[in-house]
C-alpha cells in the first residue's frame, strides 16, 4: 500500500507490487509529495516515510521487523 499526504494511492505496478532486483531495490514512480510506502515480505513487513519533490528522485531504506500476523 501506498499513501500521498495521507491518502491511498495506486503504484503502478499489477497488484500493487513493485519488483526488486536481487539487493531488494525497487523504483517507484509517484506523484511528488509526502509518501508512506508499506513494504510485506512472507513474514514481516515495514513502512518507509519520504518526501519527493516535483520531479526529483529520493531514496528510503526500510526495514523489515514487524511480524505479519497468520490468519487463524
């Protein structure tokens, strides 16, 4: 998932997935402003907060280190 300012948004990838070469990097094209990407692997998950500008390019590092909770 993805917000701008708040608001969710689509990433342009087919559901909602963008693909990562094998360290991990993805690139992701938004609209410029205050962005809230959520980030899932199997297991865990992170949230990477960033501001890009009209234009720019900017970079985030994200951890994954929150348990995915199962379904029971």
């Amino acid at each position: 998932m993805a917000k701008l300012g708040g608001a969710v948004i689509s990433v342009p990838f087919i559901g909602g997935r963008g693909p990562t070469d094998s360290t991990g990097i993805t690139e992701i094209a938004t609209p410029a402003g205050a962005l809230e990407i959520d980030v899932h692997a199997e297991n865990y998950k992170g949230t990477a907060k960033v501001t890009v500008g009209e234009g720019a390019k900017a970079t985030s590092e994200v951890t994954l280190t929150e348990p995915v909770e199962k379904p029971k």
